[in-house]
C-alpha cells in the first residue's frame, strides 16, 4: 500500500513547530574579547581569544541553562590594536552589539579608558591589565584575573636582590601604561632591597633602536636592566645588548614571559633573560597538562601566556550566572565576588575592587627557546 502522503505536510509542520519552540527556548549571550590581533603584539592577543573560544565551546557542548532557558555562547572579537584610542571604539562597537561580558583588554593602557565605557553600559570587563590604575575607578564590574604591576615588580625585585645578588640595575620603560607602571614598582621595591638604581631611560612601544640608551646604562656598569615593555621590544633589546657587550641580565614583567620573546631575540634570549608573570606554573597544576593537550589540539600549537586564565575566568563567568541564575551583568558580578572558583591555573577569588585576593607570581628565565619555570611566590 502506498504511504497516505496527506499526512506528510502536517508532520513535516508538527516536527517545524518543535523546532521553533526548541529556538526560542534557547538564548543567546554574547561574550566578547578584545586585545591585539594585528601588530606586533598580536601573538598574544590570539592567544587570548583562543582561551576564551576553547572555553565557549566546552560551555556549549554541555547545553548549560539559566532561567529555565538553554543557553548559547556567541563569541564577538574585536581589534583594539593595543591602541587607548581604538580601545574605546571597540568597546562601544561591542556594547552596541549587545555584548554585556567582556574577557580584555590585554594592555592597560587600553583597559583603563575602556572600561568606563563598559561601566556605563552596565558589562562586566575581565582584564589582564596589569596597572594598579585599572581597578581603582570603583567600577563593579571590572576584575583583574592576574597579578597587579605591584606584585609582578615587587617579584621580580625581590628575586633580583635575593636570588641573583645584583647590586645596581638600570630601567628602561616604553611610556605606556603598562611600562610606566611595571617600572615604577620595580623600582620601589628595587630601592627598599638595597639595590641601586643607576638610572631611569625611555623609550616608545614602537621603537626598534636602542643603541644610545643602552650605552648609557652600560657606562654606569649595571647587573642587569628591568625594562617595562613588550616582547617586540625586548627581544631586539636583548640583541643590542649583546652587540654592545652589555652582559647584563634583561628583566622584565609579564609581557616578556613568552616563546615569542625567543623567537625574535633568538640566541640573545637565553638565561640572561628573566621575567615575571602572575598565575602558578601551568604544567604543575593537576589539570593544567590536560588543558595544554587540549588547547594544542584544537590551535594546533602550547598555549602562550595568559590563554588558559582566559580560559578560566570565561569558565568563573559561566559558574556565576549558573549560581545566580541570571545574566544580568551585576548580579553576575556580585556573585563572583561572593564565590571563587578553581581554574586550570589557578583560584579566583576577588576583592571588592575587582583584584584577585591572592595571586601566585612566577618568576622564568629562557632555555632551549621557551619559559622555564625558576621560583614561585
């Protein structure tokens, strides 16, 4: 007999409906990131956005709900180019989105004026910015998930003088946010350790040559150099010193603790090089080497600095709206800082400024052309 083809339309509209209830049962949240995905910087601003991605992704294969509704994450990345100015501009691209959670910016300089631009949209802004400066406005939605430029500074101080014996350091900084702020507290804690600060050179984020001021410092017979920049700066800052016979050690913040600081420096960037960055060291935690097998699986490369505190505080985020039961950016907010959470790297836990409570600092140096790992404080 052949099949009643009458009711075919009305099945075929049955199984439309379902469909369309199943959709409109599902909401749709945005969650941006911004950081430098052109220009020099822009290894890490990928590896950023990876972190989030991969996070995401997880979140959606689990089919999580809130308020009685499936949730599903969108990811909206935009370019800030490292810039204060372009910053602002894709924070208002992403709020007029409708994007009410942030993970970014990568630079002070940028979260700084950035983040009044998510507060009065009413989003919650979870930065890497470094400078005391970003959480000191008193926006409640605004949380730094690493270490701040006092604990990386007073870190790498504290090693210079204890563990290295070095004795007089000369700094150079690149004038930006971040630079000024790292060196600043270096210096500080430098000074209080007994070390003699030599002197006090700039520099640009851009510049590429650094012969003069490193011939200063040289003629002041300096131990080592504490630079507050950026990897794209330190590597051939590295090479120059060598050039110049400059045997000083390179030092320097978070910013410098990654492969790309070897890849450009090349054999300049060795044991010479030493760097602070906030978070334990990732491969000793007990899901750290799961998470780099998976992050290496799905990128196709290790994950670089900061990819996996991405990763955790996305995954906090998610934690929190799930607790709250709502997605509601303040309410969020308030949740997390009434909870903690144990990530791949580490536990989250904030202050009423949006500062982590406690933050691990790993101080590395360079061999075979990746960070390894010297002491954790």
């Amino acid at each position: 007999m052949a099949p009643n083809r009458k009711h075919i339309p009305f099945a075929a509209a049955a199984l439309l409906l379902v469909s369309q209830a199943a959709l409109a049962q599902e909401q749709l949240v945005k969650i941006g990131v911004t950081g430098p995905l052109s220009g020099a910087n822009a290894f890490a601003g990928k590896d950023n956005e990876n972190g989030v991605r991969l996070a995401l992704e997880e979140l959606n294969a689990k089919k999580i709900s809130i308020g009685g509704k499936a949730i599903k994450f969108e990811l909206k990345s935009e370019d800030d180019q490292g810039d204060p100015k372009a910053g602002v501009v894709v924070a208002q691209k992403l709020v007029d989105a409708g994007v009410r959670f942030v993970l970014g910016p990568y630079n002070s300089g940028v979260a700084i004026p950035a983040s009044r631009v998510y507060d009065d949209a009413g989003a919650l802004m979870s930065t890497v910015g470094t400078n005391p400066k970003v959480t000191q406005s008193g926006y409640k939605g605004v949380f730094r998930i690493v270490a701040s430029d006092t604990q990386l500074g007073a870190s790498m101080a504290g090693y210079a003088a204890k563990q290295l014996k070095l004795k007089t350091i000369g700094v150079i900084d690149d004038r930006t946010a971040f630079g000024q702020g790292i060196a600043m507290e270096f210096v500080k804690q430098a000074k209080a350790s007994g070390i003699v600060v030599a002197g006090h050179e700039f520099t640009t984020d851009k510049a590429t040559d650094f012969a003069a001021i490193l011939t200063k410092l040289k003629s002041k017979n300096v131990d080592a150099i504490f630079f507050g920049g950026y990897a794209p700066q330190g590597a051939p800052m590295a090479r120059q010193m060598r050039a110049l016979g400059l045997k000083a050690k390179l030092l320097g913040g978070d910013t410098l603790c990654s492969p790309e600081m070897a890849k450009l420096g090349g054999d300049a960037v060795g044991e010479n090089v030493l760097c602070a960055q906030g978070g334990a060291i990732l491969e000793k935690q007990a899901d750290g080497p799961a998470f780099q097998a998976r992050y290496k699986a799905r990128f196709k490369q290790a994950p670089d600095v900061y990819a996996a505190s991405f990763y955790d505080q996305t995954m906090f985020i998610a934690q929190a709206m799930k607790s709250a039961n709502s997605l509601d950016p303040s309410v969020v907010a308030t949740a997390m800082r009434a909870s903690s959470y144990k990530g791949v790297v580490g536990n989250y836990a904030y202050d009423d400024k949006g500062n982590m409570k406690q933050s691990a600092v790993t101080v590395y140096t360079f061999k075979n052309g990746v960070p390894s790992a010297l002491a954790t404080y």
